[in-house]
C-alpha cells in the first residue's frame, strides 16, 4: 500500500470525498463490539428477529466485523439523509394525518423513491475507489444493510448516531431519517469519538407504536412490527395484528414520526429519494387493481419490488379489511371481489379475513 497521507489526514479525505458524493456523514470505527455481543444473543434467544432465519444463522458475525471480513481493522461508516427534496414544513404531522384516511395507502417515507441499496451501494464504491486512487490497493467491502452487520451499533461508535429507544440510529442535527452503510477495510484508522445518547426519560417512540413492538429501550420485537410483518414476513399475517396495521402497506414510520428529534431531519439533495407516482395519497383501491406486470413495472428500481406482487395484494387486503370496518362502501367490497379467486392461498385467506370485516 502507498500511503501518502498519515491515517488522521486519510480520515479527513475520505470525509471530504463522501460530501461530494451526497453522503450526509462519514464516521470510523474500531472492529471490537464484543460489548454488543450479549444483548445480540438474547434477542436472537427470545426470537425476536422472527423469520430473519439469516439473522440467527450468522450469530455472532454480526458483531464481528474482522470474521464477517477477514483482515478488517476499521469499518469507514456513512449516513444519507433521505427525506425527499419538496418534503413541507410540518411533514411529520401530514403523515400522522395519512393514517386517519383509511383508504389512502401508506408507504414508508423511505421507499417512495429509488431503492436505497442501489444508491448507498454505488456511491460507497466510487468512495472506495477514491481512496484506492489516493493510497493504492486496499482490502474492502462494501455493505448496506446487505449482510449481518451491526449497522446502528458502528454508526454509534463512529459518531454518527446514539441508538434510540427505537432501536435505530438518531442523530441530533438530522434525527433518524437516514440510510446508513459502512466499508469494511484492511486500514488502521483512527476511531472517531463515539456518540452520548440524548433520548432521556422520552418515550415517544414506545407509547405511539400501534403494536406495541418496541418491548423495551432499543429491543424490538420484529414478530410486531409493521415493517417487518409487511416486508420480510412471507406468511399470512397473524390475525391479532392485522386490525392494528391500519392502512400501512410498506413499513411503518410511526416511531420516527413521533421522535423529537426528527424535527431537525435533513432533506436529501438527491433526486433519487424524491417520490414516484403513486407512492403517497394513492387509494388502496387503486394498488390492489395493480396487475403484477403493472406492479414490476411501477416499482422497478424502488425497494418495492423486492416483496413482490403477491406480499403487495397480501398487505393491501388487509389495509382493505381496515377500511371496510372503517366505513363499509361498495368499492372497497368490489375491490377485494377480484382477488378472491386468487391463485395464491395466502392473498386468497387475507382477502376473505378483509371481506369479513364488513
């Protein structure tokens, strides 16, 4: 390697380099999370992560980053903030209002626009690359949330952000409404300093989940949430939570709505987060006439696309049956009509559950 910077002015490059590629922040942090290691292995004990099979299958890898990629010494971490460009004044409190419109589909702030993976991926790289134009070849990798990796917890050593009581990163000039990554590289950089957490005695987060998910500070049961029911979960959706989703069709931002914090979150300069058609004030009538060919093509290159047509019907005919106790008109009744015969048995049991709702 042809280092012709000293590690703390390299540091200070590559956070130069990562604000001309839109990245909001660059942190560094050290290979040793053996202090997260408990607490990992009792959520993964009490099931917490649900069907994540992956989660309990790479262990403790997952706070070893120097075993997930051997050689690694540092990991060079990254924020991207991606509220949309035209967000208003007041956002929070309009997507509050979204869930009092039973038949308005919700989609999750995060997934109205391009699929993040494909952004974060692309620019870290181009940052890696910089760096290997600077000193030479080097041993890295790149993640985001792509590998069982301890995203939130590096980003809390690394300064980027405190973990919430919601579990996620918060950042006290940006909130939480931010994409994280990270590089795993074979340098030995300096840490920066790791963040102090501010929630203090709040508990926003925790007392507005509408299914009660968060069971402690930091400790999410994924078997509750929203975000994880509505994308990860490929089965039917346990009866006793489907009332409480609401017309939530793609995660759920109500922890992040209610932080404090989230009043300081920072817009995106990218066009890439802002919103397609479609994805904010759409009826749930209008996306379940979605044919898959119409759902692949609308959702092509969006985060969507990776649950698929059948999970998009399953999640609808729920938010349908929602509406439907809500206010029992014949469009929604005619709606759910279609699906009925279904060829999936899983959109065919939850459009029956939806229709029952009247």
């Amino acid at each position: 390697m042809n280092v012709t910077l000293d590690a703390a002015q390299l540091v200070s490059q590559v956070q130069a380099w990562g604000q001309e590629l839109a990245f909001s922040q660059i942190g560094v942090s050290g290979v040793d999370l053996s202090a997260a290691e408990p607490g990992l292995l009792a959520w993964l004990s009490a099931g917490c992560h649900g069907d994540m099979g992956y989660m309990a299958a790479h262990g403790l890898k997952r706070a070893r980053p120097a075993e997930l990629v051997p050689g690694t010494l540092s990991v060079i971490t990254a924020r991207m903030d991606y509220l949309p460009r035209a967000t208003p004044e007041g956002w929070q409190g309009i997507e509050f209002e979204r869930l009092d419109r039973p038949q308005e589909a919700v989609v999750s702030m995060y997934a109205r626009g391009r699929d993040y993976h494909k952004v974060l991926r692309n620019r870290l790289q181009t940052l890696s690359e910089r760096i290997a134009a600077s000193i030479g070849p080097f041993g890295h990798r790149v993640f985001t949330d792509s590998a069982p990796v301890l995203e939130v917890e590096l980003a809390s050593r690394s300064g980027i952000g405190w973990r919430g009581k919601h579990a996620l990163a918060l950042h006290r000039e940006a909130g939480s409404m931010f994409f994280l990554g990270e590089i795993f590289v074979d340098l030995a950089l300096p840490p920066l300093d790791a963040t102090s957490e501010h929630c203090g005695s709040c508990s926003a987060c925790i007392d507005v989940c509408p299914t009660q998910a968060i069971i402690g500070a930091q400790r999410v049961d994924a078997r509750r949430c929203i975000s994880y029911l509505t994308i990860e979960h490929a089965g039917p959706i346990p009866l006793e939570l489907r009332p409480l989703m609401g017309n939530r069709i793609y995660g759920c931002d109500d922890c992040q709505l209610a932080c404090p914090w989230n009043k300081f979150a920072q817009r995106s300069p990218l066009p890439d987060f802002d919103e397609r058609a479609g994805m904010s004030g759409a009826s749930l009538v209008e996306l379940f006439a979605w044919s898959e060919a119409e759902f692949l093509r609308r959702t092509e290159g969006s985060p969507i696309r990776r649950i698929g047509h059948e999970r998009w019907l399953r999640n609808i005919a729920v938010g349908l049956g929602n509406a439907l106790r809500a206010s029992p008109e014949p469009t929604i009744t005619q709606a759910l009509h279609t699906r009925a015969n279904h060829p999936s048995e899983v959109v065919r049991e939850h459009v029956a559950w939806a229709l029952a709702q009247a």
